[in-house]
C-alpha cells in the first residue's frame, strides 16, 4: 500500500502531439474526398499529483520557535502554489543552517522527497527529462517509489536508455500491485524499440479491457512483426536507427544517405539541432505496411508517432522517397526539440512541407478550383488530427501557405530565428514562436489572409 504522503493520483495525460499519428499528403493537386479521418495520438505517461509536504503535529508546533514555524510555512505555501524551485531551495538552505531544532531539521529532511518528486514531474511535463531523472535518482536515494520509479521510465524511454527504462519498469511491476495504463504503453514501446515483438504484444494486451479497438490492433501488428522478425536488418549509426527487411539493404542503405545530408541541411539551413538519441526509421514494404501500422489511414504516405514509418519498394521513386524523409524528419526533430511537446499544427505541418517540397525552391502555390476561404486563427491552431479528411487536407494546404508568406516577408533568416528560438522549455504556442520576429499570429494570419483572397501566388 503506497503511504498517504506519496499517494499516486492520475490528474491528467501529457498531449505530445508529435507522438500522435503525422501524415503527408500531396498539396499540389487536391485529393479526391476519403471517409478517413486522422487517428488521435496515443495516450502518454500521467502526471502525478505532487505530495504535499506533511504538516506539523500538535505536539511539534509546540516546541518550535516562531522563526522555525515561518520556515515551514514559507515552504508549505511555495510548495502549494507550484513554486517546487524556491521550496526545495528553502529546504536545503535551511538544512545548512545552525542553530534549528532537531524536530524542524527531521521535517524538513522529511520534506526533501515529496519536493524533488514534485519538482522531477514538472520538469518532465517540460520536456526537460536530464533534470527530472536527476531529480528522481535524488528522491530514490531517500525512498523508492512509485512516483520517482514512473517519472525515471518515462524520461530514459524519451531519451532511448531503453535498459534503464526496463529496469524502471520491472522495478514497478514487483514492487506495485496495480500499474497505470500508461506505464504499460511505455513497457511495450521498450520492448518494440528492442525488437522483442512478442513480448510487446503480450504487454500491449494488457491493456485490452479499455475496450480499443485500436489496442487490439497493435496488438496484432506487434504480433505480424514478430512473425517477420528473423528477416528483418538494421543499420544503427549514432543518429539514426534503420529497420528494414531482406532484399532492401540497398534502399535503407540510401535511406540513411538521404536522412544523413537532409540533417545536415537542415542544421545549416534552418538551425535544427542534431538529435540528442537516434532516430528509428522503419521501412515497411509496401503490401505489409497497412498491417504492420493498422491505425495509418490507406492514404497515408508515411507515419511518425515516434518512430517514423516508411512504406517503400525494393526501387522506389528515390526523389519521392527523399521528399518523404525529410517530412518525418521535420517531424522528429520538433519533437526532440520540445521534448516531445506538441507545436502549432500549423507551423510544424507548414515547416515540414516547405523544407521537404520548397528546396532549393518551391513549386508556385497553386489554388484548386473550389479553394475555400482562409481558414481561422482557431482552426489553425486546433491539431489537425481531430480533423475529418477534407478539412485536414484544406489545413494542411494552408499551413504551407502561411510559411511560405512568412519566408516572403520575412526571408529565410526569419524562419532561422524562430526555429533556433524553440527550446526544450518555451511555450510552444504560435505567439511565443513568433516573437522573436516581434510578430504576433495573428499579424501573420492577416497578411496571409489577404494574400489567400487575392489568389495570390507566392513563387519562391
């Protein structure tokens, strides 16, 4: 039974929309209408409601001084207003000093765990996992627990320490009666990512009585890799991780060319950053991908959800399978970037089509015939995920416009100055992306709109 100071409570799911299901779709000519619609990501670690520091017994609040009961005050109301920084500051500083109580130094050594799980947990929902795991390893050391062991499996699985995510995980498993869902989507992730598909599915399975279809589908896509397992390959660099089958080493073998000098690109280019853990790349052929990935929608081209998913030909279009890369690699990088964060459909979904289709230079943007107006500033901010087919495509089509407006105005430097402003720990909002041009988005989606009306062709 887990003790009433560290009680584990589901508050929320952290929304990493850049683990969610990205597609690519053709924006040179619109598609014919699909009763598809996008599927939504899937769901993510929980955060935990932060313990509060205990209070003081009768019987303690009578032998502390008054100067004693304002230190555990001021950090009882630093702690209850989210401020875990100060608080623990406080406690340590305190701890330093002479001349306290024996009782206040015991509270207050008391108090080191719950803050630094608390603290560990919002550095996680952040995205800055290098802090919380050191936070969480200084936790452990006073206690093991469920709060600490949760939080450390996440962030070595966001960084592919995949060995210390299990050992979390089984940690978990022996010492918890009852483990979250979500620690079981982690399980069977790890376990994917090390190629034991079997036992993927058999934790993946677990989780069947939530009544998903979905789930039994992975379920049975872990099960179909696990069938294809003894003929599958793969090349791993320090950046990238390729998966592939017999007979298409040639293919992956180009396929980490591309990847390799598309990064290199990109960081000169556009100022990405190199990824801090390698990137998996999976290539499926083409008969085998709708089962192997059965959430993807029959017309999409390529899949990121964490991995990126390639359907690809023993000899494919290789210009069209480099277009394709470099999509899901805009798509990797953002994620790596935020810490798994979901940006701006709008932006990431613009930035991906326009470094992928505009180099050296883009085609001229073309209207359809029936082009519809522009779309709010709401919509566009809303993940296209949630959107049914044709409305997706319309955004999709947009968001590229509303980069390729900003590069006019603003030229590639612009676009330079707001990817290198993305850290791990900003808001990822389209506001905050754009103040480091002093623009708002709604001065973008002005300028965009009117340019949309008059039918105007960007040519770049």
């Amino acid at each position: 039974m887990v003790e009433k100071k560290t009680a584990f409570l589901i508050l929320s799911l952290l929304t990493l929309g850049t683990l969610g299901a990205v597609y690519i779709y053709s924006l040179v000519e619109p598609r014919e209408e699909s009763t598809n619609e996008l599927t939504p990501p899937p769901p993510q670690p929980p955060l935990v409601s932060p313990p509060i520091p205990e209070s003081l017994s009768p019987s303690q609040d009578h032998q502390m001084s008054v100067a004693e009961k304002a230190i555990v005050q001021k950090v009882r109301a630093y702690f209850v207003a989210g401020d875990y920084g100060h608080s623990l500051s406080l406690v340590e500083s305190s701890l330093k000093e002479t001349g306290h109580s024996p009782i206040l130094y015991s509270w207050l050594q008391n108090q080191l765990d719950p803050i630094l799980i608390a603290l560990g947990w919002l550095n996680l929902k952040t995205g800055l996992c290098e802090q919380a795991i050191e936070l969480f390893k200084r936790a452990e050391a006073f206690r093991p627990s469920q709060e600490a062991a949760t939080g450390l499996a996440y962030c070595h699985h966001v960084r592919n320490e995949l060995d210390a995510a299990e050992e979390k995980i089984l940690w978990l498993i022996t010492n918890q009666k009852e483990l979250d869902s979500n620690v079981w989507e982690i399980y069977s992730q790890v376990l994917e990512s090390k190629g034991r598909y079997s036992e993927a599915a058999n934790v993946l399975s677990k989780l069947r009585y939530r009544g998903d279809k979905q789930i039994s589908q992975r379920v049975q896509a872990l099960r179909n890799k696990a069938r294809r397992a003894h003929r599958l390959q793969t090349i791993n660099t320090r950046l990238f991780l390729i998966t592939f089958e017999d007979g298409y080493r040639d293919v992956a073998e180009k396929t980490l060319s591309f990847l390799e000098k598309a990064l290199d690109d990109l960081m000169d280019d556009f100022s990405f950053r190199e990824p801090r853990r390698a990137i998996e790349v999976l290539l499926d052929p083409p008969d085998h991908f709708g089962t192997l990935n059965p959430t993807s929608p029959q017309w999409a081209e390529a899949l990121y959800d964490g991995r990126i998913h390639v359907p690809v030909k023993s000899s494919p279009d290789l210009q069209h399978l480099k277009t394709v890369l470099i999509h899901e690699l805009i798509h990797a990088l953002f994620g790596q970037m935020t810490g798994f964060r979901p940006l701006p459909s709008w932006f990431e979904e613009g930035i991906a089509q326009f470094v992928s289709e505009c180099q050296p230079q883009c085609k001229p943007f073309s209207f359809s015939h029936n082009a519809e107006s522009f779309l709010s500033i709401a919509v566009l901010n809303t993940p296209f995920h949630q959107f049914g087919n044709i409305q997706a495509e319309e955004a999709y089509r947009q968001s590229l416009y509303l980069i390729m407006t900003l590069h006019e105005w603003r030229g590639r430097d612009g676009l330079r100055n707001v990817i290198e402003n993305i850290k791990i720990d900003t808001s990822p909002d389209s506001n905050a992306l754009l103040s480091p041009l002093d623009l708002s988005f709604r001065d973008l989606h002005y300028r965009a709109e009117q340019l949309w009306k008059r039918r105007y062709v960007i040519r770049l």
